[in-house]
C-alpha cells in the first residue's frame, strides 16, 4: 500500500494505536531524515536541493527545528565566513539577545517558504517549535545568553506556541513538538511544554504532537522517552525515543527494542518512533557504518515502531554546520554525504518493509514463528520477530549467523505452504530457503554464512501462499 502523497495531510494516528495514517486513511510508514537545520540553516536554493535529493532517495518526513541551535547562536565566527546565517536572515530581531517575544517576521516568512517547499514535495516536516538543547546544558537552557525560556512565563510561551501555530497553520504537513533534544526532568519543563503545545494547538488544532527526548543530565546517563513524562497527556499523539549506540562515556544502554517493545505495550496504545538514532559517521569504516544503520533500524522497526528515522553527522546541521559541526566541514560540504553508503543500506529496508504488509505487523514476542535460534534478550545477537497473521507474513532481522526453527501454525492457512526467504541487506538479493507447510511442525533453516559485504546480518521473510 502507497504512503501518503498529495493533498492527504493532516495525518493522524490510525486505528490500531500503533501506526499513522493519511488524510484518506491509508497506512502512512514515516521514513525520516534528521535535517536539524533547514531552516536556519539553508537559504531556498539550497533548501530546494535537500528536500529534492531526499524526496527522490525516498524519504518523506524531515525532522527540523525552527529555530537555531542555541550554540549556534553563540558559537563564534558563526555559519559563514561573513558572520551570517546561511538562510540570509537573523532569526531575532536582536541577534545578541535571543528572546521568543522578538522573533524576525521575516524569517519566519522564511520558515514559511520552506514549509510550502516541503508541502509541494509531500514531505512531512517534524518540526522543534523551541529547540530547548540538549541535556539543558553545553546548549540548552543554562547556557549563558541564548537561553530561549528562562526568561518566559507559561503566558509567554503558550503565547509564543500560538504565534508559532498561526503563522504556519495553512500547512498540514507539519507534525510539531515544543522542545528539541531535551527531557523534562528540571523544574518548569512539564509545565513549559504543555503551555507551548497548547499555545500551537489553538492555532493548529489537527496537528501531531510529540516530545523530542534525549540522553539524561549528568549524573543520569540514560536514554529517555517521552513517555515518561506525557504518555497520559491528551495532546501527545506518539512516543518519541532518543537512543544511541552507547553513552557519550562509552556505557552500553538498554538496547532499541527494549525502549521500543516497552513504549508499545503501554496503554491507552500510542505508535512510538525512534526520533534520533545514531548517525552515519563519515570517519568510520562503511561497513561499520552500514551494520550499526541496519541493526538499528530493524530493531527498532520489528518491535513496533510507527516507522524509521535515518541521520547523518555531517547533514544535521546542512549550512550551519561551518560553525558547530563534526569536523568543522567548509560550507556546502553536506551535500557531498547525501548519498554515503549508510543511507544506502537504510533506504534498501525501507523497500523491503514498504514491499509487506507493514501496517498489520505486530512484535512476536511470545516466539510463535520463530522458535528457537531468536538470540538473547538484551543482547546485540537479538532478532526482533513481527507478525502480520491474517497476511500470513512474517518478518525478521538476524544480525549474527545462526539456525533458526520456524514453525508453519502460527500463520495459519490449512492446506497451505510457506515460503521462506534470506533478504541480504546490503545488495537487496532475496535468496530462497524452501518451504514448510502452514499446517505443519516446525523446521529449521540455515542462514547464509555471509552476507554480501562479508558481514552476517540477514532478514528473513516467511509468507504464505496458496
């Protein structure tokens, strides 16, 4: 079934609790590229040369914020060479002091531009109406001088919310949430979300709604979901979960699809969607690169998520990253990264999770398909199972070699057969395995001993068919 194209905007959440829908009510699988800056960070020229490379490529969200990172704000010798934004505007009327009570009309007409850019490319954007920083911290709210609420009551910022909601509520492309890269763990931030939220849904009362969470503050070094704060909160459409390989001290956290398979068990059901993985790093050998994409994609997806987000170091912050980037790449260099081989290995999922019936899937936790050879819970050797029944489809990622029983019940169909394939991620290659039959007991099935690239990770795709 197609993704949402056209005039098929608002989405919302579908019938289910778990996945996202069009307009007209057919599945919509978010595919999501982490485009932080585009705003500030990207004149229209520019702008255009992104959304059409990711449109064609296949992606149709783009995660953004409105406004600047704060560190961007202060970092010195900004952007460019001149000192200006790459956009061509300042986005306060008094760049040396940041308050969301003076924004520039112009750049929010700016912002304007670009969200009709993306509507007329049907590109959804999940957009930061206040990038609040991450950890509050090294450029978030306790950064001396670009601090964008402390100096706000909750009237200025449902204030601001409203102006935000008023000025962009003709697009109903735009998915929103009130913060970026930040929990709600100090005093006041519960309370200055909701009065964002609240002040964008007088204006935008259709919109999606989530939280953009991030690593715990000092002393906490754990990943975070919004549900921990505003699972119950009406006005929070899904889940969003920040989860990365590793802390920034090197300390492995609970793997993707716990974080995941947790948040989709919870009740009332809402979707969850891994808002920021890890990034593609152009520093690291490919293949690494290429297995640490792929891995987190299935994990995540297979447990449940409402669809995949992809990002790359060295694209987040698109024009701005001359000033506050990895490397400290020259202006334009991000265009150079658009195609690197992590995308690549990320895009072929996404064929082959559009090419199923991807909107009926559901986590197989109890181990009814496969039966033995799942890996072990917690561990980096774990295949997340999902499971669409009445398709008869199964659909699993394997990330190390190893045998695996299949049982043909669990998908039912007397009298019928399933078919059993290996997906190569890293080639797109469907190597067939057999057949068992959908009445019958369980059998096992050897992975291949490599996958193209010489790595071990495989998909595998059990359907039914007549």
């Amino acid at each position: 079934m197609p993704d949402a194209t056209g005039d098929r905007w608002p989405l919302r959440v579908g019938p289910n609790g778990h996945h996202l829908v069009d307009g007209a009510g057919r599945p919509f699988l978010l595919v999501g590229d982490t485009g932080w800056s585009l705003f500030a960070g990207c004149d229209r020229a520019a702008a255009e040369f992104y959304l059409d490379a990711r449109r064609a490529q296949g992606f149709n969200t783009i995660l953004c914020s409105l406004l600047p990172f704060t560190a961007y704000v202060q970092a010195p010798g900004r952007c460019l060479p001149d000192g200006r934004w790459p956009c061509g505007l300042e986005p306060f009327l008094d760049p040396a002091h940041p308050d969301l009570r003076a924004l520039n009309d112009a750049y929010l007409d700016h912002g304007a531009e670009l969200a009709a850019l993306a509507a007329a490319r049907d590109l959804c954007l999940c957009l930061s109406a206040c990038w609040w920083g991450y950890q509050h911290g090294d450029y978030g709210r306790s950064f001396p001088g670009a601090t964008y609420l402390d100096r706000l009551t909750l009237d200025d910022m449902r204030a601001y919310g409203a102006r935000i909601g008023r000025r962009f509520r003709e697009f109903k492309n735009i998915v929103y949430y009130p913060n970026g890269d930040s929990n709600a763990e100090r005093p006041g931030d519960i309370e200055a979300a909701r009065a964002i939220v609240a002040g964008i849904r007088t204006q935008a009362p259709e919109a999606l709604f989530t939280f953009h969470p991030t690593l715990g503050v000092p002393n906490d070094e754990r990943w975070h979901s919004s549900s921990e704060w505003f699972h119950d909160d009406a006005w929070l459409s899904f889940n969003a979960i920040q989860i990365k390989a590793q802390t920034k001290h090197g300390r492995h956290e609970p793997c993707f699809y716990q974080m995941v398979l947790a948040d989709y068990r919870r009740q009332p059901a809402k979707p969850v969607l891994v808002m920021e993985p890890d990034y593609e790093r152009p520093d690291s050998p490919p293949e690494t690169e290429g297995f640490r994409i792929r891995s987190q994609a299935c994990w995540s997806f297979l447990s449940g998520a409402l669809g995949v987000v992809y990002g790359h170091d060295c694209v987040y912050g698109l024009g701005a990253d001359h000033a506050f980037g990895r490397g400290k790449l020259p202006p334009g260099a991000w265009k150079r990264c658009l195609g690197d081989p992590g995308v690549r290995d990320f895009l072929r999922l996404v064929a082959w999770f559009r090419a199923a019936p991807w909107w009926q899937l559901e986590p197989d936790v109890e181990h009814r398909v496969v039966r033995a050879g799942v890996g072990t819970w917690g561990g980096a050797d774990y295949a997340p199972v999902a499971v669409a029944r009445e398709a008869g489809y199964a659909l699993g990622y394997f990330p190390t070699t190893r045998e695996v029983t299949v049982a043909g019940d669990a998908l039912g169909g007397r009298g019928q057969h399933l078919a059993v394939s290996w997906f190569d991620p890293t080639d797109g290659s469907v190597l067939d395995a057999g057949t068992l039959p959908a009445d019958g007991g369980p059998r096992r099935f050897a992975m291949p001993a490599a996958n193209r690239r010489g790595g071990q990770d495989f998909l595998l795709g059990v359907r039914r068919s007549p």
